[in-house]
C-alpha cells in the first residue's frame, strides 16, 4: 500500500511469522546434528533465497 507507515510491531510479527514458515520448511530435512550458528544460516539462506 502506498504511503502507509507500519509500525515496529507489525514488521516484527511479519518476519516472525516468515521465520516460523522457514523453520518449518528447513527443520525436516536437516538429517544430522548441526549447531545453532549453522542452523540459524540455514534459516537466512531460506528465507533470502524464498521458496
């Protein structure tokens, strides 16, 4: 929409909401244990590269 200001909790509860998708998306195909930085990668590429 044009001109419309959003505020800091409306942009938060959008990515939150895409994060939560991309978790659910990237979390079953991770087959080994990986650590939370590599994790937290996964999830950025994701959610960068969109699906």
């Amino acid at each position: 929409m044009r001109n419309r200001m959003y505020t800091q909790e409306d942009c938060d509860k959008w990515l939150n909401d895409d994060l939560k998708a991309v978790k659910r998306y990237v979390d079953p195909l991770i087959k080994v244990n990986i650590n939370t930085l590599t994790q937290a990668a996964l999830y950025s590429f994701a959610y960068n590269v969109g699906g």
